[in-house]
C-alpha cells in the first residue's frame, strides 16, 4: 500500500480543509470502493429481480450462489495471496522483474487446479442444473483471479485502474442482467449468473492487460520461483488461512443449526443472520479508512525513520530517539482510531435497529444485531493489529494470534449452542473476537517493549532457509537460473 501512503501525504501536505477532505476521500474510494461496487452489484440484481416479479426461490438461489463464492474463493486463496505479497514485495525490492508476470501465470494456474479441485467436489452430489452449476464455478474461479491480480496493482500503485476496472465490470454486468431480464431468456438465476461471468472476465481481462503493460509479457520467467516461500513463510500462510476462517466460522455454526435452510438442495444458509452480519461489518469500513490514512502517512514515517537510523549508521541517540518516537506514534495513532471507530459503531447501534426494523427483520434479528456490532467492533481492531504485527514481520505472533482467534471461534460457537441453543447466536462469536483482541494486544505490546531486542538479537546470524519439497521441486526446475532473492542474489 506504499502507493496509498505517497498519494495521502501529498494531498496532507496542503494543510488546508480542502486537502485532508481530498486525502479521507481517496483512501475511502481505494479502501472500500471494490467491495462497494460487489455489493452494489449484488443489490442491482436483487432489485431487477424484484422489477421484473422473479420467485423468491429464484432470487434465493442467485444469492447463495453467490455468497458461496464469494466467502470460499476467500478462503481458498487467503493464504496463497499473503505469501505471494511477500514474494513480490521481495522482487520489486531488488528490481527482478522478470518473474513478476510470471509469477501470475503460476499463482493463477496453481488457484484454478485447486479450485476446480473443491468445486468438483461440491457440485457432485449437487442436485443443481450443469447451467447454474457451471456459471457459478466460472465465477468462483474469476474471483481467484482476481484476489490474486489486486495484489499486483497495489504493487504497482495503479489504484485509479483498480476502481476503473471494477466499476466498469459491475456496470457491464447490471446492464447485461437487466437486458437479459427484459428479454425474458435465459432463465433468471443463469441470467443473473452469466453477466457476473461476462462482468468479471472482463475485469480479469482489464487487470491482465494493466499488469502487463507493467511488467510485460514472460519470456523466460519462472512461473513457479514462489514456491519455496510457502516453507520459509508457512507460517504467514496459515496466519491468513486461520484468520479468514475465524471471521466466517461463526456463520458456518449458523448455517448447520436449526436457523439453517437448504437452498436448491445444495447451499446451506441462514438469511436473517447473515443479512444481519453483513450490516454489522458494514460499520467497520469507517476503521479501514482511518487505519490506512495512520498506517501509510505518520506511522509510516517514523517506522522508516527507526530502521533507516539503524541500517544507515545513526548513532546510538539518534536511534533511541527514532524508537521512541515509532512507539508512541504507533500507539498513539492506534487509540486514535479504536476512538473514532468506537463512534461510528455508537452511530451503528443507534440507528441500525431503526434501519433493519423497517426492512422487515424479525425483533430477535435487531437485538443479535446490537451484539454483532460490538463482536465486529473486535475483529476489526483484531484486523489491524495483525496488520501492524505483519509490518514488523513478527511472524510467530501473527500465527498466534490468528490461531487463538479461530480456536475461540470454534470453541466458544460450538459450547455456545450446545449450552445455549439459538441464544448464544452472536454472543460467542463477541467473547471469541473479544478473546483474539486481548491475545493480538498482548502481543504488540510485547513487541513493543522488547523492540531492540526483537530487531537486533531474535533475527538469526546467518540465514539458512529451509530446504525442503518445494525448494529442491523449484531448484529442479529451473537449475541455476533460480535466483533466491532472500537470499541476496539479484539476477
């Protein structure tokens, strides 16, 4: 996100109203502006189905449908995506761009295999149409395209192109839906799933074509030279994984008791809980921007400023007082925003009730909504803590902490309802969040004090990564045109 940080200090530099207004503004639009435009996307469509009079079981469908993407493509490709940053930040670092490209090609061949794998495996014993069956699975396997492509253009800082394409894609979509729909063929569920297709290979097809024009087409790239970073890095992987699992297994739990219903014989899901949750995470976006706007502008600065005053040769005072400053404008920065967050979520509760009651959501949806909020309230500072613990590759603890708030997810959900029935809905999923907060505080307060000792004396004196499967697979490959970029060897 370096490319965000450069942008917002421009426009702070002006000092004036105008230009923090401008700042909040483009961290807003490249923060939230995809996920806005999917779920606006959705929404379009459900209101097109409600235009032209579809069936609820239709409309049903095509929302499950698309959820089920949505949250699987997140977990599958949730760990690739977190070593691959870490293997393209290292190649950017020292200018080896000729795998850049490549490494795409690999990463998006190595997801479709898998995901092709798990959709095989779902569909078959899917009562659901070889048509509904096969558009969701072209559109499962887009997405994972897609989560891979993003983190390339924010490598390459093409922020503006990142919004473009999506609103173009989304627009195409709406409007080949609402075509279709009015021409009465296809059916309306394989309608609406054939323009998200169409919408989103285009966005695959835009993203492709911008990362190219960067970094061009590859040659003589290797394609699979990542590979060794999933055993010098598994524990970032598993971190992700972990992670990402945690925010949905509440919903999962959800799904399999008896507020759960089976849709089209196939998805299993639980309308008035999720509606809900996804209003409660919708309060959380406000935290995004602000820790983005912190984190890429003075946190960046004096996090810089510290380990330039080491690797340049600062003298001991120069160094202490880079620490000193780091500390506390990290924690300093971190209160500012859990602050601000803590209204918007205030402003939530207040008028989030109002709101839900009048789109006809049951009363014991309202209250489990009041008690969401505050669980998304954690998992939101729980995000951002993870965050600052993966700045200062502070690998174990990332791990840890993840770990813990996934343990407690699956702990607490399943004690919950067995204890408490549909009554510990919501609340389990607050004393989990509430429990992987506490852990991930713990640990970057641990850092924080021992932050010499973390960055002088935990690293080892000699680095010897693994030799494992995959490094000697991708040695075999490519023999001496391997280049181990952690290693310091530059092509």
């Amino acid at each position: 996100m370096a490319g965000v940080g450069f942008e917002l200090k421009k426009l702070f530099r002006a000092r004036t109203a105008v230009g923090h207004v401008k700042a909040y503004a483009y961290a807003s639009v490249v923060t939230t502006g995809p996920f806005l435009l999917m779920t606006g996307m959705v929404l379009a469509v459900q209101l097109l189905f409600s235009a032209h009079g579809v069936a609820a079981e239709d409309a049903m469908l095509f929302v499950a449908s698309v959820a089920y993407v949505f949250v699987f493509s997140q977990l599958l490709s949730s760990g690739f995506v977190m070593v691959l940053t870490r293997y393209l930040a290292d190649c950017l670092s020292v200018g080896h761009y000729r795998d850049v490209t490549a490494s795409l090609f690999g990463m998006g061949a190595l997801l479709t295999l898998l995901g092709s794998a798990v959709a095989a495996v779902f569909f078959a014993a899917s009562p659901l149409g070889f048509a509904e069956a096969g558009l969701t699975y072209v559109f499962f396997l887009e997405l994972l395209l897609i989560w891979t492509q993003s983190v390339y253009l924010t490598a390459i800082k093409k922020f503006q192109r990142l919004i473009t394409g999506f609103a173009a894609s989304v627009s195409l979509s709406v409007a080949l839906c609402a075509g279709l729909l009015a021409a009465g063929r296809p059916a309306p569920v394989r309608a609406a799933l054939l323009s998200m297709d169409v919408g989103m290979g285009l966005l695959v097809c835009l993203f492709f074509v911008h990362i190219v024009q960067c970094f061009g087409l590859p040659r003589d790239g290797q394609h699979f030279a990542f590979l060794p970073y999933f055993e010098r890095h598994w524990r970032l992987f598993f971190s992700a994984v972990f992670y990402t699992m945690g925010i949905f297994l509440p919903n999962f739990l959800v799904w399999l008791g008896p507020w759960g219903v089976t849709v089209a014989g196939t998805y299993r899901c639980a309308p008035g809980y999720d509606a809900v949750t996804f209003f409660a995470f919708l309060s959380i976006l406000p935290l995004m921007v602000l820790f983005v706007v912190a984190a890429e502008t003075r946190f960046y600065e004096k996090y810089a400023a510290y380990f330039d005053a080491i690797t340049r040769r600062g003298n001991l005072r120069e160094i202490q007082d880079a620490r000193r400053e780091l500390i506390y404008t990290l924690w300093f920065e971190l209160r500012q925003v859990v602050e601000f967050q803590f209204v918007f979520t205030l402003v939530f509760l207040a008028l989030g009730g109002y709101i839900l009651s009048l789109t006809g959501v049951d009363y014991h949806l309202v209250s489990l909504y009041d008690v969401l909020l505050f669980a998304v309230f954690f998992t939101g500072i729980l995000q951002l803590l993870v965050v600052l613990l993966t700045y200062f590759d502070i690998q174990k603890f990332v791990l840890r902490t993840a770990a813990i708030f996934l343990a407690a997810n699956a702990v607490f959900g399943v004690l919950g309802f067995l204890l408490l029935g549909t009554a510990g809905y919501g609340f389990m999923f607050f004393l989990a969040a509430g429990l992987g907060l506490a852990a991930g505080w713990r640990y970057l307060s641990q850092f924080a004090r021992r932050i010499d000792y973390c960055v002088y004396c935990a690293q080892p004196v000699f680095y010897r990564p693994p030799q494992g499967v995959l490094t000697r697979l991708t040695r075999w490959l490519y023999g001496a045109r391997y280049v181990d970029l952690e290693r310091g060897q530059e092509p």
